[in-house]
C-alpha cells in the first residue's frame, strides 16, 4: 500500500504504463493543496478531480513515412470485411462457373435441335422439325440471356481476361441469331410444302403457294448471312478451352445452314419463273453416261426436251445422242476456251461437247447444236446422270420397261454403265434405244409419279450436292443466281485457292467405269511475299477385269497398243494467277499445254493408265496469298474419290 501511495504522490517521475498499455487507463485523482496562511486551515478546500490519461496510439514508421497501428477492434472489423469479400467472390465464381456450364449446355442443345430440324425438313417430317425448331429457340434464349447477364458482362469488360467471355458472348449472340431466327422462317418457308394446295391435282405445282413461302425464305436467307458475318470475327478461346470444340462445330453449322437457306432462297426467286409463271418453256435434258469421262461427268449418251407451263413439267421427247449429230459451224465461246478445245471441236459436235468443266460452255454448245439440228431455241439445258436417275427411282419406285425389264434405284447405275455393253456387244442403235427408255421412263416418272413431294426434293437435294444435276437458263437475270449455286456446276471467277482435275476420255472406250482417283492439295503457309508454293497430286487407277470387256467397251479409237490401257485427257484448274511451274508423270517431266479460262491456268496433258498400275500426276505451282477456305470439286463420276487438303487460307 505504501508503493502504492508513493508511486501517486511522492515521486515527481512519470509514472510506467507498461501494464496499462494492456488495460483501460484508471483515473488518477491528485489532491490540490492551498498554500498554507497564517491563520487559515491547510486542509483541502475542494473535492478531489479525477482526470482520465489518454492513450498514445502506436505508430509504425516507414523510412519519412508514419502509420498508426490499427486497434484491435479496428482488426476485428478488417478481419470480417475480408471474410465477407472471400465468400461473397466464392459464391461469384460458383455463380459463374455455373453459368458457363449453362450456356455451355444450352450451345449444346442448340446445335443438337438445329441438326434435328434441318435433316427433318429435308425428310418432310414437319412434326419433328417443328419441335426441334421450337427447342433450339427455347434453349438459344436462355443462353442469350445467361450470356447477356451482369454477371457474365461484368468480367467480360476486364482487359485481357474477359476476352474470351467476349467470344463467347458473340458466339451465343450469333447461335441465337439462326435458332431464334433463321430456322424458324426457313421452317415456315418449307412447310408450305406440306401444304395440302401446294401439289395440283395434274401434279403440277402451285405456283402461288410457292411464291408466298419467298418473303420467309428471303428472310431467313438475310439473318443466317449476318451471323455467319458476326460468326467469322470470332476466334477460339484461351482458358475456356472445352468451349473451342463448340465454337469450331458452331461456326460450321451456321455456315451450313447459311448455305442451304441461300439454295432456299434462290429456289424461291428463280423457280416460279423456271416453271412457266409467265409462259411455256422448253428445256434441253441431256444425259450423261460417266462409264466415259467428260468435264462435266459423262458422255452425252442422249437428249430430250422438257416442257414446263404454270408448275407443270413433262417430258415431251426423248431421244439418242443422235438428235445433236451434225456438221455445224463451231460456236465461239472466247479465245481462251477455243485456245483449249477448238482441236477437239468441242463446239461443233457433240462428242466433245463438254470437255470443259463449266457447265455454261457445256450448256451453250448443246443450245446451239438443238437449234441447229431443229430450228428450236431452248430456254435452258439440263443435265443427269445414271445416279440421279438412282435417286429419283428411290423415291418412285421400281418402273417397267417397254422390253418387260424392271429398273430400279439398285440396278440403274450397273444396267446402264456396265451391263448394257455386254447385252448389247454388237448392236449399238439397240443399246442407245435402250439406255434412252431408261432416261425416258424415269425423267416421266419424277414428273408425274413422285407423291412424295418431300422425297423429291430430297432426291433433287443430294443429287445437286454430289453435281449429278446441272442446269443452265439462257435468261441472264436467272443464270446469275443458278450460277451461284451447286447445280451451276460453274468454274468461280475468283481468287480462293482453288485445284480441279478432271478426266476426259481419251481412248473411245468404256473404262472409266473402273477408274479410280485420289486428289491431294497441300501448300507453304501463307508468305510475307504475298505468294505461296503449292502442290496438287491427282493419282489414277484403272481397275478394269481383263480379257472380260465387250470389244466396244475397251474401245478401238487407238490400234497398237493394249486395249485395256486407258488413256485421259486430263485436265487441272489451279487458283486465278498462279503460276505452273513443272507438271510430272510418274516422277518425269510431262509435256503439257498450258492455257487459261476464267482466270484460272488451265494444263491438258495426255495420261496412259494401265492395268492395275497407277498413274501420278503432280502439279508445282506458286499461287497469290488467297482468302477463303481452299476448294477441290469433285468431277461426278462412277467410283468415289478421295480427296485431302492440307493448305490453310489467308488472312
């Protein structure tokens, strides 16, 4: 008690507060005391002051800088505020992740039910279209929307790291587009073909109803170019690598439901007036035997007319490749095409008539021949082949023959190929007059037979996309858009990098029906230079059964030499403005003829293929830097083809 009191009141030090730094600070009373006078009491005459000592706060110093020491509930408060961030960025990024599931899993079914609906429209099963249409909007909205959120926006806005959110975003905006948009019109636009008014009782088709399904599929045809626009502006993805998958298979998606509502569109703008909306018209119809090669796919093994009058076709003749015979004057189509086929005459006669691969030159030579043949000027020319004629016989059925024979989808494309040679070995005029029923009965039946307005389409459909139909207008406001299109079958005006070989016989004979061919493109990538070496390879094979052909099948244009040896004309289209420089044949330097047609080189060298031993062609070219993906079309012709592309387009 004593240290106590002398601690307050005997010592003039300042008292420690080491212990007082860890508690509160306790009132300190002192005494005031009056100075003593004489004859006055010195007790106190005032009740004692408490004064309360504050506390120095502490202070950290930095070099010249100070920082006050935060107190402990100040820490306390720091301490839950940084709880509180933690958890709610734990819950952003749960948040998050599952919306990139969502929007991950929406994408997903978009794709699913845009794929549905497409291959059901094509089919006519409008039921199934309709749902898958209907779901792939509900799930593209949902995306859109998830997508669209703050909770998505937010980062995407951050440099660098929302970067992908921002793909992702435009890509969901993109989808969105065609589930939401396109597929519905185009769904509207083809069902009218399911419209009970849409075949006429005479089947013919309803003009009217066709014309009022073009607004839909203009539409549909505009919304799928602009996200396809947006769609190409999207790159893949840096650290949401599982979604590079769905960007990749979406951007081709888009691109191919751009391309078949383009073909949707461009059917309702060209075919009211194709089918006689404003007068008869009359269509050249060729067929063409690929058992011998030409440009376009085949011989012209016979011709016929096709009359068209407010939806209404039919066949009105049909006849043997002897309705163009004649001798006619060449038909100018340009120094560059002349350059190249006038010594085959190309022009003048219908034996070479369609060396060239575009179609148009082909189509305009055999509009000239019919005319000079018969005085009759056609409003176009089409063209088919065994295979189309399979596909048609898929959807009609097995036809009779005038001679009691059955043809049907299984059998046309081995009867008129192979099988007609050795039935008819030595008589030429029976042979052409049967192969003329065939094209006859089925060109009726698919005029006349086919309920299936959806099986038709579809036949006509895929027998386009494997260039098995070709058509041409000589009105130029309808050629312009069949152009533009696979039933064009044209050679593009343009510089994508582009390698097109076809095969023309060379040796009269029938052995194409056995050759078979791989095509390979591969290249540099794309140069500072602004120019590129490229490499085209085309491999032949003859697979022709010796010693089992009809001597009219092997052929007997040239004597000496092994009749089972075919040989080809063969032709190569490389990219507009490349240069060839060396063509070889089985590793030798070739000779060849260089020329050019539509701004693209053009070589004709001459091949000999024997049996069983294949012949390589190689192409050496250096071509411009060219945007687009690289094109390889595929002549039509029996055996399939296969084909590799290893060259990456420019920027």
């Amino acid at each position: 008690m004593g240290r106590h009191t002398a601690r307050h009141s005997g010592s003039n030090r300042p008292p420690s507060n080491r212990r007082r730094r860890r508690r509160e600070p306790t009132p300190v009373v002192e005494h005031v005391t009056a100075p003593e006078v004489s004859g006055v009491s010195s007790e106190p005459t005032e009740a004692p002051v408490a004064r309360t000592r504050k506390r120095k706060r502490r202070t950290v110093k930095i070099g010249p800088l100070k920082f006050n020491v935060p107190t402990a509930s100040q820490r306390e408060l720091v301490r839950w505020g940084l709880y509180g961030v933690g958890i709610f960025a734990v819950l952003f990024v749960v948040t998050f992740g599952l919306m990139v599931w969502r929007v991950y899993y929406d994408m997903t079914s978009v794709r699913n039910n845009i794929r549905t609906a497409e291959a059901a429209m094509l089919a006519g099963d409008m039921s199934t279209a309709n749902e898958a249409t209907t779901n792939g909007a509900d799930a593209a909205s949902e995306a859109r929307k998830l997508a669209n959120s703050f909770v998505w926006v937010a980062p995407a806005n951050l440099p660098v790291v929302g970067t992908p959110l921002q793909t992702v975003r435009h890509l969901v905006n993109s989808v969105a587009i065609v589930a939401e948009k396109v597929v519905p019109k185009a769904f509207t636009a083809v069902s009218s073909m399911s419209r009970p008014d849409f075949r006429r009782s005479d089947g013919g088709v309803n003009l009217a109803v066709l014309e009022a399904a073009a607004p839909d599929a203009i539409e549909a045809a505009d919304q799928a170019n602009a996200a396809r626009w947006e769609t190409s502006k999207i790159s893949r993805v840096e650290w949401l690598p599982f979604f590079n998958d769905t960007i990749d298979k979406a951007k081709s998606d888009i691109i191919q439901m751009t391309t078949m509502v383009e073909h949707l569109r461009k059917a309702a703008q060209v075919l009211p007036t194709v089918l006689g909306r404003d007068g008869p018209r009359t269509y050249l119809l060729i067929y063409q035997t690929n058992a011998e090669a030409r440009g376009t796919g085949g011989f012209v093994g016979g011709a016929g007319l096709l009359r068209a009058e407010n939806g209404s076709v039919h066949v009105d003749h049909f006849g043997t490749n002897v309705s163009l015979r004649g001798d006619f004057p060449p038909l100018d189509l340009g120094p560059d095409f002349m350059g190249l086929y006038s010594q085959f005459g190309a022009t003048g006669n219908w034996y070479n008539s369609n060396m060239s691969p575009h179609f148009p030159d082909a189509a305009r030579t055999w509009q000239y021949l019919w005319e000079m043949k018969t005085g009759m000027r056609v409003d176009g020319v089409i063209a088919v082949d065994p295979f189309a004629l399979s596909r048609i016989l898929a959807v009609t059925g097995p036809l009779p023959l005038p001679d009691g024979g059955i043809i049907n989808a299984a059998n046309v494309v081995p009867v008129t190929e192979k099988t007609s040679y050795e039935r008819f070995a030595d008589d030429q005029e029976g042979r052409k007059a049967f192969l003329t029923s065939i094209a006859e009965v089925a060109a009726e039946a698919v005029t006349t037979k086919t309920n299936s307005t959806f099986g038709a389409v579809r036949a006509l459909s895929m027998s386009i996309g494997e260039a098995r139909v070709s058509a041409w207008s000589s009105h130029p406001e309808e050629q312009t858009i069949i152009a533009t299109t696979p039933i064009g079958h044209t050679v593009p005006y343009d510089r994508t990098p582009y390698a097109s070989v076809v095969v023309n016989n060379g040796g009269g004979n029938k052995l194409d029906y056995y050759l078979s061919r791989s095509i390979s493109y591969t290249g540099e990538t794309c140069q500072k230079s602004g120019e590129r070496t490229t490499t085209v390879t085309m491999r032949l094979t003859n697979n022709v059964p010796v010693g089992q052909l009809p001597s009219y099948a092997i052929g007997t244009v040239f004597g000496g030499r092994d009749p089972y040896v075919n040989r080809s004309i063969v032709t190569f289209y490389g990219t507009a403005f490349a240069q060839v420089k060396s063509v070889k044949v089985n590793g030798v330097d070739a000779q060849y003829q260089l020329g050019s047609e539509l701004g693209h080189p053009v070589v004709l060298s001459t091949v000999d293929t024997a049996p069983g031993i294949p012949s390589e062609i190689v192409y050496e070219l250096v071509e411009p830097n060219s945007q687009g993906a690289p094109r390889v079309p595929i002549q039509p012709l029996v055996q399939p083809v296969q084909t590799t592309i290893s060259l990456k387009a420019c920027n």
